[in-house]
C-alpha cells in the first residue's frame, strides 16, 4: 500500500527514538491525588505521537476546534506499513481523563501514486473500532478493539529531554531553557524565549483580563524529590529573577508542578497582584516543548506559557 513521505518521516524518527528495555504498556505517569484541572480543558497536542516501547505504530494528530483527524500508521499481518484514518469529534472525559474519543480506523485504497493521474482513494473496510482517551495535553492511551490499553505520548526528538522525576514517573520534561549544539556552529546557544501569559478576572461577571511577560527558563537544578527550573524576565543578556517552576514526585504523590512569581518590586511594577499571588498548578504532562498549561490553586487564575522563538 502507499504511504506519503510523512509517514515515512514518522517511521524513521521512531526507530530514532529510546526504547525501554522491558514493556510494551507505554510510559507510566501516574497522578496520585492530583488536584484536577478546574478552568481550563487543553486539547491534546498535534503533531506525532507514540508509545516508545513499543515499534508497532503511531499516530499523526491534528485537531481543530474539537474535531480530531489523523492517521493510525502500523503493520499487517505479514509485516507490511498500512495506515488506518481516525476521525471524530473530541468529548469531555470523566475523572482524570480531559478529552476521550471512540471511533472506528477506516481503511482506504485506490489512491494517487507518485507521478500519476489524480484520483480519489475509496473506502475498503474498518481495522477496528479505536478508544482514545487523553489525561493531558501531553499524555494519552488508546485501546483497539478488546486489546490492551497502552500509553501514548507526542515525539520529542529535535529538542531533547529527560526523564526528570524518575523512577516515579516516565514523564520526559522537554528542554525548556537555552540550549546547544542545534545550530551550524557547535557549542553556540540558541536562545528559547516564552511567553508567560495570565489570565484573570476584571470588571465585570464574565470580563477577564490578561497579561503577558517575555521569560526564560534556567536548567533544571536538582532539588528533594524533584528539580527546580529557575525564571528569569527579558529578552536580551539582561535578566531578571520573576519566579521559578518546581516539579516533584515520590511513591504517595505526584509527579506534580507548582509555579510562583516573586513578589519583588520589579514583578510589582510589570505585573498585577492578582498574577503575582496564586500559586500556580501545572502537571508534567501539561509540560510540552512549546506550550505550557496551569492554573491557580482555586482555578480563578489561568497560565499559559508558549514557546516564541529560537534565534
């Protein structure tokens, strides 16, 4: 059967990929007693996303607006690529599941080859029905047919990162500060700035308003039961200490991520009190190598930190 060079694409960074010695169950990122998100309900993440001990697939991911597309890649019986088409309409989970989707794979054939006339791929059947249910942005598990559920999280392969808050949890925390050896001369840094953003309560029942800050993330520095990510505000060499982002975990908690601005007289002056007071939530699998999801410890206050750039 033919796959697009996408695929392709897809299979290649999965052979690239670590894969865990024993098990096929995927990543394990427990969230024992974890507070569950009150305001905010984050789609899962596009792009690319398997379970790393495992070679027998993946997902290509997009959704827009609550609808979910995407391509189910994996092998036939006799070892062959094919591909199986997943579309449907995302709904709210229970408990610690945010979003969750039941759909049957939908198999095609007949379509274009490279070079020749155009023509419509045609229906051929159904591969099984697929339950997808994602606990966050980052973090999901699917299940096909009467089969075995297995965790799946998005590729993270051009930034790199690291499994922080093991051997409690699998989760790998992407590089969130500047890093090196990804441009043409090694050893030179590329700058990672991000974009804090708060979103509050104004004037008004359901008026809101929002600020937003340039900030970087230092390395991550090893702390009890967990690591500490440093943040500083500014888009030049000249930075200054606004806050700081802490991930723990053990065997009865976690993993889990608080946020908290520093309440100094720079912070005071470049952002309001109600940003500067709440303590943020933000669980590692709403961590992602561009965008970061969290709130106030009373869901009033929400955080969004997006990736802006590297230069």
């Amino acid at each position: 059967m033919k796959y697009s060079i996408a695929s392709f694409l897809f299979v290649v960074a999965l052979c690239l990929t670590p894969v865990a010695a024993q098990g096929q169950q995927g990543p394990n990122i427990p969230c024992i007693d974890c507070p569950p998100l009150q305001s905010i309900q984050p789609y899962p993440l596009s792009g690319n996303w398997h379970n790393p001990e495992s070679f027998e697939g993946g997902f290509m991911f997009e959704i827009q607006a609550g609808r979910l597309g995407g391509i189910f890649h994996h092998y036939d019986q006799n070892g062959d690529p094919t591909w199986a088409i997943i579309i449907g309409t995302l709904q709210p989970g229970e408990g610690e599941v945010l979003w969750k989707l039941e759909t049957e794979l939908g198999m095609v054939e007949g379509g274009t080859c490279i070079g020749c006339p155009s023509q419509q791929p045609q229906p051929a059947g159904s591969a099984g029905t697929i339950r997808l249910k994602f606990l966050h942005r980052n973090y999901g598990r699917f299940q096909i047919d009467d089969g075995e559920w297995q965790n799946i999280v998005p590729f993270l392969f051009g930034i790199g990162g690291k499994a922080e808050l093991a051997p409690y949890s699998d989760q790998i925390f992407p590089v969130l500060s500047s890093i090196s050896g990804i441009s043409p001369s090694p050893g030179v840094f590329k700058r990672m700035i991000w974009v804090l953003s708060f979103r509050f309560p104004g004037i008004g029942t359901s008026m809101f308003d929002y600020r937003a800050v340039h900030a970087r993330f230092g390395s991550p520095v090893p702390i009890e039961e967990g690591i500490r990510y440093s943040l500083f505000h500014g888009v030049s060499d000249f930075l200054v200490d606004i806050g700081e982002l802490r991930c723990v975990a053990t065997a009865d908690l976690g993993p889990l991520c608080t946020m908290e601005v520093s309440d100094n007289q720079f912070t005071q002056e470049l952002l309001p009190e109600q940003v500067i007071e709440p303590k943020y939530v933000v669980h590692p699998g709403n961590i992602g190598h561009k965008r970061i999801d969290g709130e106030s410890e009373d869901g009033v206050v929400k955080l969004t930190a997006l990736r802006l750039d590297y230069d």
